[in-house]
C-alpha cells in the first residue's frame, strides 16, 4: 500500500508551489462545449432531484465551483492546497472554500445532494482510490449525484503518467465505473471525449446517483 499521507502531503505541496500560474491558466474554463455540456448535465441531475448542497471536491482556484452557481447550484468548494484556497476565497469572496482532503471529509452522513471530482482524484494511487468512493457514498444523500472527469487510458491499463504537477494517472473507463459500481453507484452516463491540439490525452466523464 500506498502511504497515502506522503503523497496527500506531495500533491498538496505540489499545487501550493504552482497555484498563481495555474490560476491564471484556468481563468475562463470550462471552455469547451462537451464539458460544459456534462457539467450542465450534472447540474441539471442535481436539480431535477430536488437541489441541496453541491461540494466541488479538488477546486483548485475556484472558477468551476463558480461556474456550478451559475448554473443554479448550492456549490461549495474543497481543496487540500492551503494556497488554492486562499486565492479561491479572494478570487470568489461570495463563495465558500474549505481546506480538506477527499479521503476524509469533514461534511456528515447525507449532507450533500452532489459532488463534482473534476479532474481531482487522478493524483490518487489505484490502490488509493476505493476509500475514496465510499467518502462519495457516505456523504451524498440517497440519490445525490457524482461527476468524475479524469484522464482515459484509451484501452490501456490504469497508466501514471508525468502531469505537469505531479504523478497522475489515466483509467480505463469501465475500470473506474466498476469501482464506483462497487461502493454503491449508478451509472447514469459517460462521456469520452478526444484530446485537443494541446491536449496528450483523452478525456473521460462518469455521471453517477448513489
């Protein structure tokens, strides 16, 4: 196993480092139609079932957490880099930003109607990654919603990769739905979508109820 305090502490200090440039480069997203597309999906899954409390796990800066109230949710966010958040709170004073860790959130049983993990579980090691989902599970409300968006291995094996930040990995997309499978999702859609010009790799996006 994994000692999953080394690299919490790795990621978190890995994204403190870069935090100003990576904000300045995520000013504006989401931009593309397709993922706009699903985040709206989302939105619109967690309002049909009648709202509540919306955690954007992995924030970062901010900006899709905002682009989730506009899009009419109750959204929150959690990162677990110190400097993301501060510039979270300055860059979105009327928002709520929390440090935390996905693998222990300090939210209660049921206390969210969705979670958006928006590129934030792949610095997760696999054998890392199921407590993660029960975490999803114990703090989403019967039927609340999850969006995962993560690299896709293209047919391969879960592969780590140099990510610009830290090692991340790519997962096949029926391996990362069975793991949610697994801790008690549903799946409700998916998305591939192709690699941009400036883009290595493809894109994957799970839509689940739990």
């Amino acid at each position: 196993m994994t000692d999953s305090s080394s690299y919490l502490t790795t990621t978190a200090q890995a994204y403190d480092a870069i935090a100003g440039v990576y904000a300045e480069l995520a000013k504006g997203e989401p931009k593309l139609p397709l993922d706009r597309a699903i985040l709206a999906a989302f939105a619109g899954s967690v309002r049909a079932a009648g709202g509540g409390a919306v955690a954007e796990l992995g924030c970062g800066p901010g900006q899709t957490t905002a682009h989730l109230r506009e899009l009419g949710l109750a959204a929150f966010g959690i990162d677990l880099s110190p400097v993301m958040i501060d510039l979270a709170r300055r860059t979105y004073p009327e928002l709520r930003f929390e440090v935390g860790s996905m693998e222990a959130l300090d939210l209660a049983d049921g206390e969210l109607a969705g979670i958006l993990s928006w590129y934030s579980i792949i610095h997760t090691p696999p054998e890392e990654l199921r407590p993660y989902f029960a975490e999803f599970r114990r703090v989403l409300a019967p039927g609340g919603h999850l969006l995962l968006g993560f690299f896709e291995a293209e047919g391969g094996p879960v592969t780590a990769f140099d990510h610009k930040v830290t090692t991340a990995y790519r997962w096949p997309i029926d391996d990362l739905a069975k793991l949610a499978a697994e801790a008690g999702f549903v799946e409700i859609g998916r998305m591939l979508r192709e690699p941009e010009p400036d883009e290595r790799f493809r894109r994957g996006n799970l839509l689940l109820r739990g």
